[in-house]
C-alpha cells in the first residue's frame, strides 16, 4: 500500500500552496490559486451534503479540459464519492451508455454537450449541472430538495463558514486507498469500453512517483492539452501537477502545432507530457526538411561540423517548446524509430514511458540522461513486470505486471477482470516485448494486432508502419492482411507537402510503389508489402491518438486477391 493517502495529499497542497497560481484557462486568461480551488470544492461539499449526495456514489465528468474539470474532479474525490470521467470525444450514445453504466446519480457537463443529450435517457441521474459555472441544468421532479439546496447553497455556504474560507478549514474526512476512487472508461483501439476501477491507492501510487521524481515542482509551470478524462492527462498534467504545488495552465482546445508552439513560448513548462504524434508531426514539418537539403548533408559528414550543426538543431528545437523544461514525456503510442534516433542523436531532453489505463496509468519510465534508445524506461520501484517467455532478454513475450499502480478490476465485468488478471495477480496487458537485466521494457506490439506470416512467423505491424511513416508524402499508415492474408497497406497522403510539390494523383500513385519497394526492401520478405492503398482521410483515433485498428480490419479483408 502507498504511504501518502491520496485525500491528504490533496489537502496538504492546498494548504501549503494557498496564494499561489494552480489553474489557468489559457482561451478565458482565468487563474484560480490554490486557496480560491479549495473555496470552489468546499462550496461544492456543501452543495453534494444537501443534496443528499453520499460517500460511494458516483459523479459522472464530461466536458473539455479547464479549471472547472480539475474542481469537480478533486470535489468529488476528497467528499469520498467516486469519479468517473468521461472522454468529451465520445458520441453522445457512448456518454449515455457510460453515465447509466456507471450508475452516477450526478452529471457535471458542458453545456455543448448537454444540448444532445436527453435526460429521461439518464436511468440513476438526479442531477446536471452546468461544468462551465455549476448552474443546475435539470433534477428529477421528485427531488425537489436539489433544487432548494442549489437556490440555497450561498446562504449554506456563509452558515458553514461565517468568519469566511481559510486554509484551516480544509479537513477532508479520512478516506483509505483501498476505496474505489475512480472509474475510467477505456477508449481503446478494440472498440470495446471497459470501466477501470482504480483505487486511491492507485492514483496515490502514480502521483508519489511524480513527486519523488520531481518531474514537477513547487512553482514549477506546465501547459496540459492530453484530455484530462484520459489516464495519462488526468495524473501527470493535473493530478501531481496540483500535488506538487505547480501552477498548470490548460490548453482548452484542439492542440494544433502552431497553438501549441504558441502556447509554449508564453508558458515556458517546467515539463512536457505529450504523445508521439504532437513530437513526429514537428520532426516531418520543421526537422527533417532541413535534415535533407543538399548543403545540410555535405556538412553532415565534414568531420566537427556535424556536432555544431546537430547542437544548433537541438537548441533550436528547445526553444520550440518553451526552452526550459527538465524533460520531454511521450507516452501513449509507439515513438516512430527514425525521429527517435534522432533526438536522441541530437541530446534532445525526452523519454518515453509505458503506462495503461488499468494501472492508472505509468508503468515505466526512465529520465532523459538515462533512457535507452528504442525503450520504454525501467519498471517503476512500485512494479513489477515480466515478459512470458523462455527467455525475456532475447525473445519476445507478454508483458505482464502487478503493483501499486493496478486497478480493482473493470466495473460491473468480472469475467473481462478474469481474462485479465491471473490467479498470481498478474496483469496480462496485451503487449509484447523483451525486457533486459535493469528492467527496462522494449516493446514490439501489440498482441492484438500480432499478425501471422505464411509459416507461423510473427508480424508487428507497427514496426513495418514506422518505416513506412517515414516515406515520401505518407502523413500515416496502416499494415493489415487482406482475404489472402497478404499485407496491405493503407496510406493518407500528406496533402499539404503533396500540394506543395505540385503532385498530381498519378504521382502519388507511383510514388507510393516506389515507397512500398523501398519499404520490401528493409523488411523480411514474410513482411513484404503487397500493395498500398490510399485513404482519403485520417484514420480515426482514440484520445491519445493511437488508430482505431478494429474499424479498418473489414475493409482490408474486401480487397480480395491481389496479383
């Protein structure tokens, strides 16, 4: 069990961090210090008491990142009911599905997202209130006491506190770690929702290990734009963030390349935590095009001349992003290998880590000076992890895993908790990998997606879309078998570089062969792609933008025989 109670650890930041900067709203220029998101939750405690909302029953969250989220959120965990955040990018049947699921009696949600949904559709919902400002949008009929408590809450407030709010009035009540703190809905590439149950044990576990490390200070900056409903977002960019003291300014929308590097250049983070996408799509636009002018390459191989060039690169790319964060978090998805290399080539400042939603998520990690190439970082002190096989060095195997960080199990779903969780306790988590005598994890792919080649040889498509990723004019990629179990690729073009180009569809077409070729080329001929398809549009994705690969098996068996 983890020592800090995840609660105190709450009440202690607030306490010891009162004046200072927790939440900005980057789009409203809003800032709430410490003391003023204490006021907010002790207003809301008031409000869930007399309403006659209690300690274990659930508080559904559903709405984009901000200040606001983060109150509710922490509201709810510190009364001693649980959470249950759901990812704003879901259709509105999957939040209805979810909020019923779940049995939330409250429903916090913005208000662009209440105009779809139907309320007598909500089968334990008692309540909805605005996220945006805590406005009661809808109670039942037959409760009318949440009406008064809500017409009443300033006047309840006052009677609480009549010498106003100080930090000696935070005093949560004691609540173990054992308890049930949160129920995060998967958004898996399978296609498939499960309700993680994690404990206060493991957010605790997730959040002393960001402490410890001290990715994230007292007085430290952060900008957040992973969503906050997601396990990732939600424990390093707010969770440790708030524990630690760190003032965090939410993005608030959609993190495009240019408002990002924007943004980075205002806030100046103290530490980034993003995914391979944000950190590839500035290494295809800005890095590798000037890595491949003609004089870029003649002065790459002059011998001293590269290392000036290659710190120049790296300070550049720095400033970029803020130039003064400790490190760089990619985590979420597989690191395209070339760009990897790369920064690492370079001494850029980033490390990739492991993590899944049902161990709230980190499971490994390594800081940037420590970090082997093509790893995934060491297992965390409060893991541990085996591979399944005969030899976890060299061949590869599940990754299994059980500690601190794990959950309860999935939420009204034994027998998918049983197809997960041995007898030993041990996680089975679906990827493959080897792992090496420090325990760090190299990861291969997903079993899942594990492809067999024509005598029992075992494809990764992953690893064969990230050579493919790095061709002429592919945006992205996606390796499945067709109705004779031969690969197929299916590929978006980067229009915007193809426009550039002046390329018509006929160029495209032959470029894509010539890139397949090349593609055959380094891979074994078990590997060998036999024709790529082009895709009109980017492939749908998951929160933390990995590829819906469920939803394109179909229409990779329909390409039928191919010559």
């Amino acid at each position: 069990m983890v020592s800090e109670n995840l609660v105190r650890l709450f009440e202690h930041s607030m306490k010891s961090n009162w004046e200072l900067p927790a939440f900005t709203d980057y789009m409203e220029k809003k800032t709430y210090t410490y003391g003023e998101v204490a006021e907010e939750v002790a207003r809301l405690h008031v409000l869930f008491k007399s309403i006659g909302f209690e300690k274990g029953d659930k508080c559904a969250l559903v709405g984009k990142n901000g200040s606001r989220w983060c109150i509710v959120y922490i509201a709810a965990i510190t009364y001693g009911a649980v959470i249950v955040p759901i990812l704003q990018d879901f259709n509105v049947n999957d939040i209805k599905h979810i909020v019923n699921h779940s049995d939330s009696k409250l429903l916090f949600i913005s208000d662009y997202l209440w105009e779809n949904i139907d309320e007598d559709e909500l089968l334990y919902v008692e309540a909805i209130f605005n996220l945006a400002n805590n406005n009661l949008l809808y109670r039942k009929p037959e409760k009318d006491q949440i009406e008064n408590a809500y017409n009443k809450l300033s006047e309840n407030f006052e009677e609480q506190y009549p010498n106003g709010f100080t930090s000696a009035d935070v005093l949560f009540p004691t609540i173990p770690n054992t308890e049930l703190a949160c129920i995060s809905y998967t958004s898996g590439t399978t296609g498939f929702s499960k309700g993680v149950m994690l404990p206060g044990n493991a957010l605790a576990g997730n959040i002393v290990y960001g402490l410890g490390s001290k990715l994230l200070e007292r007085g430290d900056r952060a900008l957040a734009f992973l969503p906050l409903a997601h396990a990732y977002g939600c424990a390093f960019d707010f969770l440790t963030s708030f524990c630690a003291g760190s003032h965090t300014t939410y993005l608030g929308k959609i993190p495009s390349p240019k408002i990002l590097l924007k943004a980075f250049a205002e806030v100046k983070p103290s530490c980034i935590f993003t995914v391979p996408l944000i950190i590839e799509k500035i290494y295809r636009k800005q890095i590798q095009p000037m890595m491949e002018k003609r004089t870029m390459r003649w002065a790459m191989v002059v011998p001293f001349l590269d290392s000036t060039i290659l710190a120049a690169v790296n300070r550049k790319l720095t400033e970029a992003f803020g130039g003064e964060f400790k490190e760089v978090i990619i985590g979420g998805a597989p690191m395209n290998p070339e760009a990897e290399e790369f920064f690492k080539k370079i001494g850029f400042r980033f490390t990739v880590g492991y993590g899944m939603t049902e161990c709230g998520p980190l499971i490994s990690h390594s800081f940037w000076h420590e970090y082997k190439l093509n790893s995934v970082g060491k297992v965390l002190p409060c893991m541990e992890a085996k591979i399944l096989s005969s030899d976890p060095h060299n061949e590869v195997g599940e990754i299994v895993v059980r500690g601190e960080n794990m959950m309860m199990g999935y939420y009204k779903n034994e027998e998918a908790t049983k197809a997960v969780i041995d007898e030993e306790g041990w996680l089975h988590t679906g990827d493959m990998g080897t792992m090496d005598e420090d325990g760090t994890i190299y990861i291969r792919g997903r079993n899942k997606n594990m492809l067999l080649g024509p005598n029992g040889q075992n494809i990764y498509p992953e690893e064969i879309e990230a050579k493919l990723n790095n061709m002429p004019f592919v945006l992205e990629s996606l390796v499945l078998q067709n109705a004779e179990d031969k690969l197929v690729a299916f590929v978006v073009v980067d229009n915007d570089a193809a426009d550039a180009a002046k390329l018509t569809q006929e160029d495209i077409v032959n470029i894509m062969e010539d890139n397949r070729k090349q593609v055959n080329a380094v891979t074994g001929s078990y590997e060998n792609i036999v024709k790529i398809h082009i895709h009109p549009e980017e492939f749908a994705k998951t929160p933390k933008r990995s590829i819906k690969r469920y939803l394109y098996v179909k229409l990779a068996k329909e390409q039928g025989a191919v010559n």
